[in-house]
C-alpha cells in the first residue's frame, strides 16, 4: 500500500488536474481541447474566487505530486446545494480507497457548513465512481442528453440530501 497524504492547494496543482482530467477523459470517452480547456477555466475560476468559509478543496498527493482531487463548490449552496467537482485519481492510486477517502472529506465538509444538499453531473458510463457516489449516499434525480462535456452523452445528477444538520 503506497502512503498518499490529503492536501489542498499545493503548487502545480491546477496544471495537473487538468491533465489528469485532459488524459483520463480523452483515452477513455473521446474527450478533446473544449472538455480541457472547460476543465481549465472552470477551475481556474474557481480556484480565484475560492472562499474557504463556504469551498473546500482537497488533492491526494504522492512524493509531493498530485494524483488526485475534489472540490465542493459552496457559491450557490445555499439556494441549490453544494456542487462537487473535479472528482479525479490517477491510475497510480486508483484502488487504495483515495477516491472514498476524498468523497469523506467532501462530504464532511459539507456537513460541517451545514449544507443541506450535495450533488454533482456526471454522465452514464462512469460506472466505478457511480458506484462510489451510491455508496456515499447520493441518489441519481435527473438526467438527459447534453453537450457540456464537449460532445453528447447521457448527463446524471446525483444528489445527496444532508436534512437539516442543526
């Protein structure tokens, strides 16, 4: 078992999420330059605006590298929900439980803001963390065919309902 230790922000880091994303997606569904370059801008933003009283954001780190990431998007939080994003691990730490580790932390920190709901878009096909999500608690409430990703898919919503935390 590799020792992956949980940071936040770390130097680099929004470069290689990026990339993690970038490959992943490419090798895996086709994705090309609009799905990197939304990846980019999106958590460029996000990074820029983060607040850390309503976002969080945490990267799985090995030797000082990032190898993956998640981020709960708080903006909106109020009025919709928690937003989880960037939900990514490299193949190098793929099936050490970094993927429910971070979902943990999300989701701890979510309740520690008292959100009252967490949800994220997906798309079908993303089987293993579909399964991590159920496991987690998250219901899928919607979906449809979308272009967001850059090209057509079958966009999910999944959802999870923290009640009232008071």
């Amino acid at each position: 078992m590799i020792h992956v230790e949980l940071c936040g922000y770390v130097p680099g880091a929004i470069g290689r999420i990026i990339e993690l994303h970038a490959s992943y997606y490419y090798q895996n569904w086709s994705f090309g330059l609009f799905f990197e370059a939304k990846v980019a801008t999106e958590l460029s933003d996000f990074l820029c605006r983060f607040d850390k009283r309503r976002d969080g954001f945490w990267t799985a780190c090995l030797s000082h590298r990032v190898e993956g990431s998640i981020a709960i998007d708080g903006i909106h939080a109020v009025r919709d929900g928690a937003h989880l994003r960037w939900f990514i691990l490299s193949e190098q730490i793929r099936g050490q439980d970094m993927g429910k580790r971070l979902m943990e932390e999300a989701i701890s920190f979510c309740r520690n803001k008292s959100y009252k709901k967490v949800y994220l878009w997906t798309f079908e096909g993303l089987d293993v963390a579909r399964h991590l999500y159920e496991k987690s608690g998250f219901r899928l409430t919607e979906q449809r065919e979308g272009t967001q990703w850059g090209t057509k898919v079958l966009e999910q919503k999944f959802e999870l309902e923290l009640g009232d935390v008071s």
